[in-house]
C-alpha cells in the first residue's frame, strides 16, 4: 500500500470516527410495521416512571422504530389477554394506518401474542417470544400441585395474586380489567400450554427442542431466552429467580421458564446470561454486565425485521 493510499484510508477512519453515533443508527430499527410490547404475567405497560420493557421502547424509537406498549390483565388467561391484546392491535392499526403489527411479547406475552396472530393471521407480520411459556412452566406446576385448585391453600394464593394484580392494573391506569390468577396459571402450566397449543400451534416444535416453522399463514415467528437465573449481586430480584429455577431439577431454564419450552419458530439464541426479567432489561438496567445487554437484542431483532421487509 503506498503512502498516498495509506493516507486517504487514515484520514477516512478518522473522519468516521468523530461523525456522532446517532448518524451511524438512523433507520436501524425502522421496521415497516409498527412493534407492539406485550408484558408477562403481573405485568403492565409503565408504573410512573418505570416501565416494565425498561428503556426498550425508547431505544427503540430513537433508531426509527414505532412502537407501542400494550396493557392486558395482569393474571388471567391467554385467551382472555389474547382477545384484549386483539382489541388493542385494532385501535394501533387504526391510528396509524398501518396493515399489520410485528407483536414482541415476554413471558405469558409469548402465547398472548401467539393467540392474536393464530386468530386474525391477517392482522400480524411477526411474532417474537421472549422468555416465552410455549410449552408450560414447572414452576407454574410446582405451584399448581403444592396448592391444589379447591384447596385453602390455593384460595388463600389465588385471592392474594388477584388483589397484586388488581393492584398492579391500578397503578398502570387500567383499573377495570379482569383478573383470574387461577386461570393464568392453568394456561402457564405444562398441561394447560400444550391444549393452547393444539387449538394454536403455530411455530411451536414439533419435536422437543427443536424450532417451530419460521412462517405460518403468513406470519414469521422467532424467539429468544436466557438461561442464568442469578446475573447481578446488585439486583433484588436474583435470589427469588435461583430459588424458583430448582423447580427445573437441573434442566436449562431462566428462573421461571425452561429454555426449550421457551422455543418458537426460529430460535434465535436460548442460552443469554439472562434471567427472565433481565430479558426485558429489569430490575431497572440491572443485568449481566458480560453478556449482550438486552437493550441491544431488540434493537438487533428490530433490525432483523426490517431486514426481512417485516
């Protein structure tokens, strides 16, 4: 290389590195259809300033992205959370005009976004799982068999989740929706996700741990997960993760959600040092300072939406 190409390649690479970042993100995420957030069970959209995809939705504007963060009951089932999601993608296409949305939902988001795009097919570009119960939770068994429907014991446990998700349906300004704790946990069990599944099997494995089909009636699905229930000293919520996690008896899982019931269409990775709330960046941006931060993984599937002209 002589020294006048060496120069004008030195002098390019500075000129890169000074332009400001912004310019290098512009129309990163800027998928044609709107994104759509689906939180979990006791989930909510924001609670003042906390948001439960924290600092997600913002990075993801920022790079070109329309995004919108759904409420639905906090604990019920996925056919009641799904026709209210299905309610709510109706009044985002309205608004904007747009024909489909790309759904992302996390925890009992997954099937939630999975019962909207096997219904109306017609309405959803993508669905993506995150951390998603596609095929049950032991945990959710765990508690299922130690306090059993009729029991004092679940009634004592159904009425206290009902009065948290009540609670948390308040603080979010959704007050009037309906809560069923026992029926939330009837559909994130083992037995209760595989009937939703031969209603709606959509990108579901058909083998064990394998990937579902990537597109469905015209809809592509992905999924992601973590699979390290503890990942920082400094979040609160660790220890309850690394308890509920032996529930899984050795079997890869995220704290709450075993990798490979987590499986939907195209398996993206299910192994991040995350634990399941650290794969919607909780407890507020504490996670695992050596792996991909999960801010940076929905920029990437943004990115790989658009890229797939979705």
């Amino acid at each position: 290389m002589n020294k006048t190409l060496m120069k004008k390649v030195a002098a390019f690479l500075i000129a890169l590195s000074v332009l400001p970042v912004q310019a290098w993100a512009t129309g990163y995420t800027g998928t044609k259809y709107p994104i759509v957030l689906v939180h979990g069970l006791f989930g909510f959209d924001n609670i003042g300033p906390v948001e439960y995809f924290y600092g997600i939705p913002e990075a993801l504007r920022a790079d070109g992205a329309k995004v919108f963060v759904t409420q639905v009951s906090a604990a019920n089932s996925t056919e009641v959370r799904g026709e209210q999601l299905l309610a709510e993608v109706q009044r985002i296409l309205a608004v904007t005009g747009a024909s489909k949305v790309n759904l992302i939902g996390h925890s009992h988001g997954g099937p939630t976004t999975r019962y909207v795009a096997s219904v109306r097919p017609d309405l959803v570009a993508s669905v993506t799982s995150v951390g998603g119960v596609n095929k049950g939770s032991k945990v959710a068994d765990f508690l299922l068999g130690v306090a059993p429907p009729g029991s004092y014991s679940n009634a004592v446990v159904v009425s206290l989740s009902n009065g948290l998700a009540s609670l948390i349906n308040f603080l979010s300004g959704q007050p009037k929706l309906p809560q069923n704790a026992l029926s939330a946990a009837n559909s994130l069990s083992t037995a209760g996700s595989l009937k939703f599944n031969a209603t709606h099997p959509e990108g579901i494995p058909t083998n064990a741990c394998d990937e579902g089909a990537y597109q469905v009636n015209g809809v592509s699905y992905y999924s992601w997960s973590g699979a390290q229930p503890a990942t920082n000293i400094f979040d609160v919520s660790d220890p309850a993760l690394v308890l509920t996690s032996l529930a899984f008896a050795g079997e890869k899982n995220d704290g709450l959600v075993g990798s490979c019931s987590s499986h939907l269409g195209k398996v993206i990775r299910d192994d991040y040092g995350m634990n399941h709330l650290d794969e919607v960046n909780q407890f507020i941006g504490l996670v695992n300072i050596f792996e991909t931060n999960p801010v940076t993984v929905y920029r990437q599937q943004a990115n790989r939406l658009k890229n797939s002209g979705l």
